[in-house]
C-alpha cells in the first residue's frame, strides 16, 4: 500500500514537473509566431514575421529586441535589417539565408521561432552539359578546358571535385593550376580550368620535376564529381565523365591561310562553311573572328562550330551581295595547346625565327 | 547687432566646415548611389580612405569613399582566432559555405577589410577592428568606377545564350596616382596589365600591357601574373611581379606604356609546384624588404638591396627538384599563409590556416621579419 502511494505520489510529481516544464517552455515562447520564407529568384532572401506577435514592441525597437540566429551552436546574430510593413516584420539578411539550415528568432535573447529553409528540388539539380574540347584524342600539351554545366555553380572549390584519372586507375596528381580567383563566366556557370602551364613548357621546372600532364599514348579520364553543388546548394544529378586519348604535342601556329573556304551564293542567306583543318579553341572561335563587307562593316549572324570546333560556320542576317568579303582574324586565336596566329605558346628564340606581330589576319572570298 | 554677429559667425562656420569636408573628399569623378559591384577580386587601398574593389565580373575597378579616415598612427595588434567561423556564423551559415577573396588595411585606420564570397555567389565588404566583425554598407556611398573591358561590343555567348568572356582580376594595387590591375583571362593564357591614372577621368587613359618574361634565357614565357607590388631599385621605380609558377620578375615601370610589349628580367626561381599569393613591401628600419606568400612554400622575404645588387638574369634552368635561383631570400617560419597586408610600417597581417585547421586572422611584428 505504501509503495503504491509512493509510485502514486512519484507519477503525480513527475507529471506536475512535466507541465511546468512545458508551462516554462510555452512562457518562454510564450506566442507562436508563425515564421515564412521570402524568396526572390529562388533565394532566401528574407524572413517575414507577423507583427500581431508583438504586440507591445514600439516599432523603433523592433531591431533591438529581435534578431536571427543560425541555429548551430552558440552563434550570433546574422547582419541584416529588419523593416515594418503594416502587420509584418521582415528581415532580411545581408546574405541570402543558407538551403538546409535552420534559423531562430529571438527576442531579447530568447529563442521564440524557428525555420528551415528547405532543399532544393532535385528537378532543379544542376548537370554537366558539355566539356570543351569535344574531341576525344586531344595533344599532350593540351592547355585547357571549359566545363559548362545547366546552372551557376559554386565558385571556389573546383579542384575539390574535377580530377583527372590515368588510363583508368591512377589520378593525376597537380595537373590543373589552382587559380583563385577561378576562371568562371559572368553567371557563373562556364568554368576555364588550366592545366599547370608550368608543366607544359619546355624547361620551365615544373616540367622537369614532373613532366608533362598528360602522357602521349595515354588514356585519361576527366571526372566532374557529383557532390558538387550549385550555388541554390542543389548537387550536380550524376557523376560526369569524359574519356579521352592523347596524342601527339601540337607546337605549330594555327594558319589561316590553309583554311578552306565553302563560300555561300549571292542573294541568299546560306552560311558560310570553314574547314579550319583542326580543332581550335571554342571561346575564341567566338570571339576572335568576325566576317565584314569591303567597306569595313562587320556583318551581323549566327556563329556555330561544328566537327568538334574544326568548322566554323557563319550564317548571316542579311543576304549576301554579289562581291568580295573579309574574314577578320584576330591574331590571339589560339588552338587548343595555347598556339596563337603570332606565336607558339611557349617559343624557342633560339631556333624560331622572328615573330610576325599582326593584330588582324585576313582572308578574302568573293560570293557568287 | 547681436544678431548680425551670430549670422556671420554661423556663415564663417559652415564656409570653414565646407571647406574641411572638400579637403578630405576624393577628388574627380565620385558620384554618390549603389555601386553595381557583382563580385569582389581583390582589394587595395589608396588615398584618402578610398577602397579600390577589383570586381571580375562586371569587369571594373570601384574606387569607394569609406570615408574611414582618422588617422591611427600605431596599429594595435590583430589577434581574431578562427575568422572564418566567425563571419560564416555573422552570414548565418558555416565556414564551409565561405572564402575569403582578399584583405586589405586602409593605412590611416589601420582597420582590416575582408572581401567575402558565399557559395551561393554574394560578395560581402566587412571591416575588422579588434575582435568586432561590421558589414561595410556600400548603399548610397560615394564611389568612383572604372570599366576595364576595352571593347564595349556585345560578348560571345554559347548556344545558351550565356557570355564566355571573362576578365579575372588577380591583383590591384595603388601607387603614385595609379591604379594597377593584373588580369587573367579564360580565352588567352598571357597577363593584361593595366595602369589606370587615379582620380578616374570620362576621358579614361588606360596602358593596356601585355608582358612576359625570359625563361632560362631560351624560352619567352607569356603567363598571367598572379600577384604583384612596387618598389624602388637603385632610384628607379619597378614592378615587382610573381608568375603562377614562381619566377620573381621585374619591370622597369616608366617602361610600361600603352601598346607595348614589354619583357621582364627573371631575378628568382622559387620553387616549383607553388603559387604566389601575395607580396608587400615592408620597411625594416632603413631596409625595404619584400614578403611573399605561397601556396605550397612557407613566406619568403627579400632584401631590395639584394634585388639591387642582382644585375642578372636566370640564363640557367634550375635542373634540381624544388630548387631555387637567382636573388637571395629567406624563408620564414611561416606556412598556409593565404593572404598578407602591412598594417604599419612595421607589422604584417596574415591570414594564415593554423595545422590543426583553424583559420586565424593575426598581426606580427618586425621581429618576425
């Protein structure tokens, strides 16, 4: 009977502590304030707060009283500025807030609210859509590739996640430059990565030590790892691979004047087909040609590269004329060992002749 | 009478406070709004308070008024241990989730500002003083920019529609009225160099340098220069500039004109498999001496005089692994230092990854020099 009275008496106090535990933790928060998530381009930018949650708080003192935690550990308040609409607070933050992390609201220090900020969908996760150069037997002074993927991705740690992996077991250790800042397009989505140019030219010490990056003979693999995230902190769908082989150095100019022409009629808009006879940088080939008429004006059209950037092939607005036209060459475009129209890239002075320094190449074709 | 007396007085005193406020403002081609800055590069001080923001993405240098002006003639000592948590924590997301692009102390406050890159690609300004971390609030400032790109013509783009250019730029640093930007581009593997008159004019005046370096005397070496400073040689005023392979190289700098090609003199080989990250200039007493930051190296210092004194240049490769030649220099005891700035005429601030992790922001005197 007593120790029925005791287990009696023991449950009672145990049931009174548990609800002035949750009495303590309800005065605490005392309200349920319903926090949402402002979102502006598929970022979290800001926090709204309903103002009927605190009532009594002069709208003056609303950023001294309140404040946003990452809720981490012991961290302080994140910098941004609250402001008053009508009945909501908002807050936004100097940066938007972190995808899967949690923040708090606090008032004078005591946490009142929380929110998560959610993942992305996995139907927004970034790819791999193209690396460049397309080809898959490739010079073993190869200078660089350009990796496109679908969105903006994360800057800064791409050595992280791109390796390069020998005839199928080994990884290439020190083959890219470790740039900062990274070579990445204005949205952040096309990254330029170098391999270590000291490793490419001749007798510079790297080149040396550790030879050149890639072996002639040699099968590589190019690995863009999927744990690499965009910058809404989505992960790229899938590992990307781009198997390739290397062959011979390529330490010879790209010449222009070996380029074959397929010149379009007159009066129609059928584009203008070049066989560059190898492949070329896919940037450059973009920017550095330009097709004009004899008066000097460059022609408007559609620049696309086919056969793994070895044909250029331009397609104009306006109709050709009947006359002479003007391919326009910039000398700094280069192949994809880093060769340009004026110089190889890296030069014996020793055993090359002088340099042609032109800034324009130019070669001619009349339409019919 | 009385009057009249109060009136002149309060005139004199707002032609006197006029006049104190044009003293200290930056002159020529400030404008007052929000610069568009869409990323921050690098970071230098120049006079007056003014910011320089090196900003690749929208291909410009912003000259910003901080207007952080009083001046501190001895900097008290910077000691903030684990930085990076810090202002991850202050940015309300995790180390992880942040870089520190560039740091750079305005040499009247001696305050440290730290550019900052969150993964979801902000760029934030904040200021360091003590162990207080503060956002630099860059709405309604006053501001000053420079477009770098020479060619305003529409870029390239891919078959998506997004342009390919980019102009990065890797340092920028300011010297007797000029801003001076080196540059990497994703298309060319060769280094821009710019030299910008300061105050920025409509009428921009720009060198557009393109320059290079003899390797071991048989091979001309076009590379992008990854960090860089300036100093005076034997009475003459060079650009003291390191490669992305190591190679310390000097220009003479009235030598960097518009349109030229200039070749620089090879006076050091410091290593292989290394990057340079940043390189200052430091007095120590009379002496003017040179630190440098790797990637893969502890810092190294060189003496001017020795730089003076060394009238060669490396006509031999360096055939032994991880050797070096040319000028002397000295390794300090000092390694994973990321960033580098003077904070006095005497103390450097580092930004330095401690052995067990830790990413501390800390000064040290010239005893360590």
């Amino acid at each position: 009977m007593v120790l029925v009275w005791f287990r009696l008496r023991d449950s009672v106090v145990l049931l009174l502590m548990f609800f002035l535990i949750i009495w303590g933790c309800a005065g605490r928060s005392n309200k349920k304030v319903a926090l949402s998530v402002l979102w502006e381009n598929d970022r979290a930018v800001g926090l709204e707060i309903p103002r009927a949650n605190f009532p009594d708080m002069p709208d003056d003192s609303v950023s001294q009283l309140l404040s946003i935690h990452l809720l981490q550990g012991e961290e302080s308040a994140v910098f941004g500025d609250f402001s008053i609409h009508e009945d909501i607070i908002i807050y936004r933050p100097i940066v938007p807030f972190t995808r899967g992390f949690m923040y708090g609201l606090q008032e004078k220090g005591r946490l009142v609210s929380s929110i998560a900020i959610p993942l992305g969908s996995r139907v927004d996760a970034p790819t791999v859509n193209r690396v460049y150069p397309s080809q898959d037997t490739l010079p073993y002074n190869l200078l660089k590739f350009y990796i496109h993927f679908s969105k903006p991705m994360r800057e800064g740690k791409s050595l992280h996640y791109v390796t390069l992996l020998k005839d199928g077991k080994d990884t290439v250790h020190s083959v890219f430059l470790d740039l900062q800042p990274e070579l990445w397009n204005k949205d952040g989505s096309i990254l330029t990565l170098w391999l270590d140019p000291g490793r490419i030219k001749r007798h510079l010490q790297p080149s040396q030590r550790l030879g050149e990056p890639l072996k002639k003979g040699h099968s590589y693999r190019l690995f863009v790892s999927s744990g690499w995230q965009d910058k809404s902190g989505n992960s790229l769908v899938r590992d990307f691979t781009k198997d390739f082989y290397v062959s011979v150095r390529d330490s010879l100019s790209p010449d222009p004047n070996g380029w074959i022409f397929n010149v379009p009629e007159a009066g129609t808009t059928q584009p203008l087909v070049i066989s560059l006879n190898e492949p070329l940088d896919f940037i450059l080939l973009k920017e550095a040609i330009r097709v004009a008429d004899l008066n000097g004006n460059i022609l408007s059209g559609m620049v696309e590269l086919r056969n793994e950037e070895s044909t250029y092939i331009f397609t104009p607005e306006v109709a050709w004329l009947k006359g002479i036209y003007e391919l326009q060459i910039e000398s700094r475009l280069e192949d994809l060992s880093g060769n340009n129209l004026n110089r190889p890239f890296d030069r014996d002075i020793s055993t090359v002749k002088a340099l042609t320094e032109k800034d324009v190449y130019v070669r001619e074709f009349s339409t019919q | 009478m009385k009057k009249l007396f109060y009136f002149v007085a309060v005139c004199m005193s707002a032609v006197l406070l006029v006049a104190s406020t044009n003293r200290h403002a930056p002159s020529g081609g400030f404008e007052n709004g929000t610069p568009d800055i869409q990323s921050i590069s690098a970071l230098a001080f120049g006079p007056d308070g003014v910011l320089f923001v090196g900003d690749s993405k929208s291909a410009s240098v912003f000259a910003i008024d901080t207007k952080d002006k009083v001046v501190v003639d001895k900097a008290p000592a910077v000691d903030m241990k684990n930085v990076d948590q810090k202002i991850a924590s202050l940015l309300g997301t995790t180390a992880s989730n942040i870089v520190i692009q560039d740091i750079a102390v305005n040499p009247l406050s001696k305050k440290v500002y730290a550019a900052v890159q969150h993964s979801n690609g902000t760029h934030v300004l904040l200021s360091i003083e003590g162990q207080k971390i503060v956002p630099v609030d860059l709405k309604n400032i006053s501001y000053s920019v420079f477009s770098i790109n020479n060619a305003p013509a529409e870029d390239a783009k891919d078959q998506r529609g997004r342009p390919l250019r980019v102009w990065a730029i890797s340092d920028l640093k300011y010297t007797d009225g000029k801003v001076m930007v080196s540059g990497l581009s994703n298309q060319e593997f060769s280094s821009t160099f710019r030299v910008i008159p300061f105050p920025f004019t409509s009428k921009q005046d720009q060198a557009s340098l393109e320059i290079y370096h003899a390797a071991h005397g048989r091979y001309e070496t076009y590379s992008p220069i990854k960090t860089f400073t300036t100093a005076d040689l034997n009475g003459k005023k060079y650009l003291v500039a390191s490669y992305t392979c190591t190679p310390l190289v000097l220009f003479p700098l009235d030598e960097l004109k518009s349109g030229t090609h200039v070749k620089g003199r090879t006076v050091g080989e410091f290593g292989s498999g290394n990057t340079p990250l940043d390189i200052i200039t430091l007095k120590k007493g009379d002496e003017s001496i040179l630190i440098m930051a790797n990637s893969s190296r502890p810092v190294m210092r060189v003496k001017y005089k020795n730089l003076e004194r060394y009238e060669g240049s490396l006509t031999e490769p360096v055939t032994e692994s991880y050797a070096t030649a040319g000028v002397d220099f000295v390794t300090l005891p000092f390694v994973n230092v990321l960033q580098l700035d003077k904070l006095d005429d005497t103390q450097v601030v580092l930004l330095q990854r401690r052995v067990n992790g830790d990413l501390d922001l800390w000064s040290s005197g010239d005893r360590w020099f």
